[in-house]
C-alpha cells in the first residue's frame, strides 16, 4: 500500500512528486519508484493542445485527476488553478477534488484565467489580498483537515513574503513560492521562518530554483514537497516530435521502431497480464 502524502512529509527528508497528466503517465511515475504524484496543470493543458493559461475548464482537470486515480495508487497533490472563480468556486473546486480521491490542493492567487508564470515576461496579475486570503480559508473549511492546502503566491519580493504570512494565518497548511517569487535561498528561508510552515518547491525545467535546490538547500530552506511539473511532459513531447519527424521524412518505421522499447515490454508496462488474470478469475472453471 502507497503511503499517506501525510506519513510522507511527516518523515525526514523531502518528497518528490512529478507532474503526470493521464493514465500511462501516472502508471509510469509510479513504476518508476515514485512516492508521490503531482497533476500538472501545464500538462494537462499541455495534453489538450492548450497553453497553461486556465483554457481548460475545472470539469477538465478534475476527469484528469481522476483517470490518475484510476491508473495508480500514489497520493495526488492537485493542481486547482485560481479554484476557477471566487471563494465560492473555489471551495467548490476543491470540494469536487477531495472526493475524486486527491490528498493535497495547490491554488495559486492570480485572476481568473491565470497565465503560468514562466510563459509570460511581464508580471501576472494578482487578486487583492483580502479576497486571495478568502479564497484560502473557504478551501481549508471544506477541505476540514483530510486533505492538505497548499497556498501558492505568484508575488514577489516583500508582498509576497505578506501574502504568505496571511495565507499561513488563513489556516494554510503549506506555503508555495513559485520561481519568480523569491530570487535567492535566504528570501526563501525567511518565508519558512514568517509563515511557520514548510514550504512547497516547483522545480520547473529551465528555472534557477531547478537548478540550485539540491536537497541539502531544500532541507535548509523548509522545503517538504518538491514537484517536478513540467520534466516528464517536455521528455514525452520531445520523444514524440523527433519520431514524427523521423517518419514524416521517410525514415522507415521498423528502423525508428528499433530505437524504443519493443511491444512486448510495452504490453507488461501497461498492465496487460494482470487484467488477463483478473478476467480469469470470474470465468467459470474449465472442464
């Protein structure tokens, strides 16, 4: 049996968690020796052919989430976006995650539709802070204590280390900066010491907080839960572009075949034995 995302954090040490999208995605991480999941929302969108820019509807993330319910037994910390509308949709967003079986929420506090971070050069846009910190407490009221609120800040600099601080207060149970948040491990060490609670790391691909937070760094820091929510996704999409191209070009299929795992090693993968087995076991006995 997978661990509670509760029995995780309460241990030593820092619980990795990488952004998965789908079913095989999902049953991938888990094989891979993974403790926890994160549903990306990058890459949920990203499935969709869409940018992170909360084009998809909450409907759409949350039948995500569910389709890794389905494929793994992993605790799912979840990507709720802005909660899709005020404190109101929020508590409702999250309320519908709760019961799709998800043991963490992070939500962010930009308007509605927020635009991801890193995709954008000029600041996002931020709600005001007395409906940011509604927003936290209506999530932590229906969440009731069973499942972990992340409150995550898009701000920078002294606000956000005020908004952090009020989120804390608002009943928050953990604190996520993102990358542009904060620009050195002291800044991030001093949210730690303000909220009084550890602290959320997104190692998103191509940022300096990939780069310099070790786990040593994270542990100094406060870091309990490090996502990886964009690593996997850019992996799938260039494997799948460079074998497009190779067959869009001429390249024969058998020689492109030869470069990946073969079908065989696919088909255990996916689970294929083990539903034959099940079948197996409602069928009459043989004569």
């Amino acid at each position: 049996m997978a661990k509670t995302l509760l029995q995780l954090v309460s241990q030593d040490g820092i619980v990795y968690a990488p952004g998965v999208w789908d079913g095989l995605s999902a049953r991938l991480a888990e094989q891979s020796g993974f403790a926890a999941l994160c549903s990306s929302g990058f890459a949920i969108a990203a499935s969709l052919g869409l940018p992170d820019a909360e084009v998809f509807t909450a409907t759409e993330n949350l039948e995500a989430v569910r389709k890794i319910r389905e494929s793994s037994s992993l605790p799912i910390i979840a990507d709720i976006d802005t909660g899709y509308g005020n404190a109101v949709n929020a508590a409702r967003t999250a309320a519908a995650f709760r019961r799709a079986g998800v043991q963490a929420v992070f939500m962010e506090d930009q308007v509605s539709p927020k635009r991801c971070p890193i995709c954008v050069g000029e600041p996002v846009e931020l709600t005001s802070l007395g409906e940011a910190v509604g927003k936290v407490r209506a999530v932590v009221d229906v969440m009731e204590g069973k499942v972990i609120v992340v409150a995550r800040t898009d701000s920078v600099g002294e606000e956000a280390l005020e908004r952090a601080k009020a989120y804390a207060d608002a009943g928050a149970d953990m604190i996520m900066p993102v990358s542009k948040t904060f620009s050195s491990l002291d800044e991030w060490k001093q949210c730690h010491q303000i909220t009084g609670k550890p602290l959320v790391a997104s190692l998103t691909a191509w940022t300096w907080v990939e780069r310099e937070f070790t786990e040593q760094a994270m542990r100094q820091v406060g870091v309990k839960i490090a996502l990886l929510p964009t690593q996997v996704v850019l992996a799938a999409s260039t494997a799948m572009r460079d074998v497009l191209r190779r067959l869009a070009g001429g390249e024969t299929s058998s020689t492109v075949s030869s470069d990946y795992m073969e079908h065989a090693e696919f088909v255990d993968l996916i689970g294929f034995a083990e539903l034959e087995a099940r079948a197996l076991e409602y069928l009459p006995p043989s004569i």
